[in-house]
C-alpha cells in the first residue's frame, strides 16, 4: 500500500462510524435550519433531500395512525421518520413499528443500531427502483422482518427476507391499501 493510502484511517465498525457522524450533523445548527430530509451513505457523506410534499406527509401519516391501531401498542411503538444506523448510512425510515425489546437493546445517541421489527418507505416521485431496493436491503440487513413499500396511490407491498408477501405477518389486520 502506499505512503499517502496508508494514511488514510479505515472505518473498522460501520456502526460506530455511522452513530459518530450522526452526532456530528445532529450538533450542526446551519443543518438544523435547513428544510430538507437528512441522511447519510456509508461515507458519512449528507444525502439531502426536499421535505416530502403533502400528499407523501398525508398518506404517511395515515399509514402511521392505521399501524397504531393494528399493531400491539403494548409491546412497542408506532413512529414516524425514525433514524436507522446501516451498512449503508443513517436512513429515515417513514413509519416504523419497534419493539420495546429493540429499543432497549439497539438505541444509541438517538440513533437505532438494531432495525424496527417493521420499516415502512412512501414512495416519492423522485424514489428510484434501485434506491427502494437498496433500502430495503440495508433494512433486512439490520435486522428489519418485515420491510412495506406504499405507492403514493396508498397500495401497500409487504416484504420479508423470503420475498413480497400477501399482507403482513406480523401485523395481519393491516390493510393492503390505505384509502384517503
């Protein structure tokens, strides 16, 4: 390796790294007054994107209100726009359902570190096949069981690590299409 290449720090755990720059972006006050949806990739590197429009911010919100009657409030939490450390980054999740199990075990400064049982992504106009794919990748891989995509029409896909589901399995009472 040479000189220059060598000096150049690895990133040794993922997490770390991701909760780390986390910190940073989150103490920034200029990002704070920015309006625009902030993630990273898994260079630390800001992913901005415009606010949602209304139509994305009202079915999100009723998928956020349906989710909370169906699914055991009991045991965990319905919640919106929730930051999820990657493989691929810090991602803002829609809607998730999370255990109060994973919260105990995966939240760390203000990020979790361990996926929600349920991620949910409201496809924007500008969302691409290969980005929604890649999402839903890097939710599996941190642990995510169930993964749903809702088109803007309010049709609900339901994924789990084996593929695209009839409806969930986890939450079966969930509808397949959240009218307006």
């Amino acid at each position: 390796m040479s000189a220059v290449l060598a000096t150049i720090p690895e990133v040794a755990d993922q997490q770390e790294f991701n909760l780390a720059r986390w910190g940073e972006l989150e103490a920034d006050p200029f990002l704070a007054s920015l309006e625009y949806r902030i993630e990273t990739n898994k260079h630390g590197q800001i992913v901005m994107s415009p606010l949602p429009g209304f139509e994305h911010s009202d079915l999100q919100s009723r998928i956020f209100f349906a989710l909370s009657e169906a699914a055991p409030s009991e045991e965990g939490s319905v919640l919106p726009l929730c930051p999820i450390s990657t493989n691929g980054g810090v991602k803002g999740v829609d809607v998730v359902w999370v255990s109060n199990r994973r919260v105990e075990e995966g939240l760390r400064r203000n990020v979790l570190t361990i996926a929600p049982e349920i991620c949910v992504e409201v496809l924007s106009p500008g969302n691409t096949r290969a980005e929604i794919e890649e999402k839903k990748r890097l939710y599996f891989e941190a642990g995510a069981e169930e993964v749903w995509i809702a088109s803007p029409g309010g049709e609900i896909a339901f994924f789990s690590t084996d593929g695209e589901l009839e409806s969930s399995g986890l939450c079966p009472s969930f509808p397949a299409n959240i009218d307006s």
